[in-house]
C-alpha cells in the first residue's frame, strides 16, 4: 500500500481518548469500557518505564468505595506520630486503620489491567503534542510519529500537565509545590512520623511512612528547594542514625490550586490536571477518583444523547465543585496561614494540643480525606482563634 491510499482510508473515531493510564485515566477507561464505550487511552511512559513518585497514601475510604487493588498494600497507617521543630511530639490515636500504602507500580498496572479486562486498549510511549476539537470530533495529534487520532470525546488524566490543558484552551492550574521522596531501610518504625518546621519543609511538613519488611518512604513537600532540603532532613538527628538510604530520591510537581475551568466542547478535565488535589497533604488519588465517577456518569449520558458540548460537560463541573471545592478552599486558606507561623509558633501550637479538650476536638472531628470540618472546628477553638480567626 502506496503512502496515498494510506492516507485516503478514514480514520477510526473511537467514542473516547483518555490522555493518561495512572489511577484516574485508568479508572476511567474501565467504567467506560464497562458502559460499552469505545476507550482508547494514551501513555506517555513506556511498558517498564513508569516509575510514579508518590508516598503511596490512600485513605481506606477509598478502598471501600472504589474497590482498589488490596494485592498492590505494602502498608498501613493508622497512629500518626507529629514533631514539632524542637522535637515535642503528639501522637494522634485513631482506633481504626486510616490509609494504606500501596506500591504505586503495581497499583497502576492493576488498574490498567482491570480497564484492558473491560475493553479498553491502552497504548504507551504516545505523548499528546496536539488537541483540537471540532463540531464532530475531537483531533489528537500524538508523538513519536506526528501521528493523528480522533475521538467523540477527550478525558485529560495526565497529572499535572499545564502545557497540556493550555493547549485545550482551558489555561493552567495556578500554582504548583514540589515533592521529593526516597525509599530507605528504618529501625524501630512503630508508627507514621509527620515533621513540621521551617528548616524542614517550610509552609508544609516532611514524613516518614513505613512499609512492610522495615522499608519506609521518606518525603517532604516544598514551594522551591525540595532536593536540598530533603537531603537536610535525612542527615538531621531526627532521621540520621535510624536509615540507610536503598534508592534515589525521585521529584514530582503537584498542582496547587484548580484549573478555572474543566471542561470544554468534546472535553473534560480530571484529576491533578484539574488541580483536583487534596490542598492540606497534596495527595490527589481520592479526590482524582471522586471527579473521574461524575466524569464517567456526565459523559455516559451526553454521549447516549449524542450531546457531547460545553453547555453538557458544564454539568461535571457543576457536581465536582460542588462536592470538592469547600474541600479544596479551605485548605488553601488553612495552608496560607500556616505559612506564616514561625518554629516559635509551630511550637505554641504543639504545646496547645495538650490544653483544653484540643485533642478529644481532634478525634471527633478528624477524617483522613477530608479536613474541612476540622480546621473550622479548630478555628472555634478558644485557643486557636488568635491565629485562625483572620483566615479561615
């Protein structure tokens, strides 16, 4: 076949192109397919090539309600261990696990196979250099090759991808901080440590999760200097002595903040590429997966109707802020006043902890994937509200 009947058969247009095969583009992928749906996703990672860096946290309440992939735990955390800049330490007590940890790998690739095992294909090494959205069809423009795809509909699941959704035309996620991990061996690790200080990880907190067999993760997350001060952690009293470093440190920019707008003509926008990202810990798994269900449910009907405008996928955006933007905000608004406490203040608010039924306030109100109840509840409180009451 010359390269001018190549070029003259009709290109196949699949019912949806998700752009990205992590936890939300896979997840996606599979309830579509699922739906009857022709999906095709794109990964820019070759098969063996995706490394995914994350501390690997999911709040139980995820598992329960998406059914995750129990083989891909390494982890549990349920007691949290928190240290002041000067080493005072508070130790919070639920009475039930509240996260596991799972290896991100296997995590992904379970879910890719569960999208593949509904009808999905999923292609990889294909990075999108190219959208461009018609009255019938969306064109995909992927690399290598210059090769085009078209679909009916777009679901962008990249992670943080700000060149990605300005090219859809829908601008970039205002903000973003860095995270940087290693993987270590620890002793003695009876529960997950949270460090918060200003020569730690400023405006944020460093953590030490532990894994099965005496492996732990070790993290922080930073608006700039992430590697640096990683590395002044690990050679810090509180860590030295007790690890032997066994890999790399790896670095991730997270989103921090939310995309205006999500959603376009043939389009929708879902995960950390919408910013749709817990404001408090940066974890973005949850959440990611809470918005690729109204994705799904807004799609699965415009695309029976043959509906598949802006004035329809308005409706995702509409269920998704509704449901997570509180969230959202008032981490934001919590995070831009711890910002601005110093370690003497960090340090008051340690010791305050122990005062007046602060931590029985805690654990009440506390729940691991949402955190808005808590900061106003504490914003209440007597003790906080000469540091809270002008934020929040």
């Amino acid at each position: 076949m010359n390269d001018r009947s190549r070029r003259s058969i009709p290109l196949h247009v699949h019912d949806v192109v998700i752009i990205g095969a992590g936890p939300v583009g896979s997840y996606c992928a599979a309830e579509l397919a699922g739906y009857g749906l022709d999906v095709l996703v794109v990964e820019k990672s070759l098969p063996g090539q995706y490394r995914p860096v994350c501390s690997g946290v999911v709040g139980a309440e995820a598992f329960t309600e998406f059914s995750l992939p129990v083989d891909s735990v390494v982890g549990e955390v349920q007691e949290i261990l928190f240290v002041s800049p000067s080493g005072r330490r508070v130790v919070y007590r639920p009475e039930t696990v509240q996260a596991y940890v799972v290896d991100r790998s296997v995590f992904d690739e379970q879910l890719r196979g569960l999208a593949r095992s509904k009808g999905a294909e999923i292609r990889e090494g294909l990075t999108c250099t190219g959208l461009e959205a018609t009255q019938r069809e969306v064109r995909i423009r992927v690399a290598p090759g210059g090769r085009e795809l078209k679909a009916r509909t777009v679901l962008i699941a990249s992670g943080y991808n700000p060149a990605l959704t300005k090219m859809a035309g829908l601008g970039t996620v205002p903000g973003f901080v860095e995270g940087v991990q290693v993987d270590a061996q620890i002793d003695d690790l009876p529960r997950t440590e949270v460090y918060l200080g200003n020569a730690i990880a400023p405006s944020s907190f460093a953590w030490v999760v532990g894994l099965k067999d005496g492996r732990a993760r070790i993290g922080l997350t930073s608006r700039t200097r992430s590697g640096r001060l990683l590395h002044s952690f690990l050679a810090s009293p509180f860590v030295e002595g007790r690890v032997r470093i066994t890999g790399r440190a790896q670095k991730k920019v997270i989103p921090y903040g939310l995309l205006e707008r999500s959603f376009g003509d043939r389009l929708m926008v879902v995960g950390e590429a919408a910013g749709q990202v817990k404001t408090t810990t940066h974890g973005g798994i949850y959440y990611g997966l809470i918005c690729a269900r109204l994705a799904v449910e807004v799609l699965v009907e415009a695309a029976s109707n043959n509906d598949l405008g802006a004035d329809r996928f308005a409706e995702y955006e509409r269920k998704w802020r509704r449901l997570l933007e509180p969230e959202i905000l008032k981490g934001i608004r919590f995070r831009r006043l711890f910002s601005h406490l110093n370690d003497n203040q960090i340090e008051w608010v340690f010791k305050m902890t122990q005062k007046d039924g602060v931590m029985e306030l805690v654990h009440k109100k506390a729940q691991f994937d949402w955190h808005a109840e808590l900061i106003s509840s504490l914003a209440r409180h007597a003790f906080f509200k000469r540091y809270f009451r002008r934020g929040l």
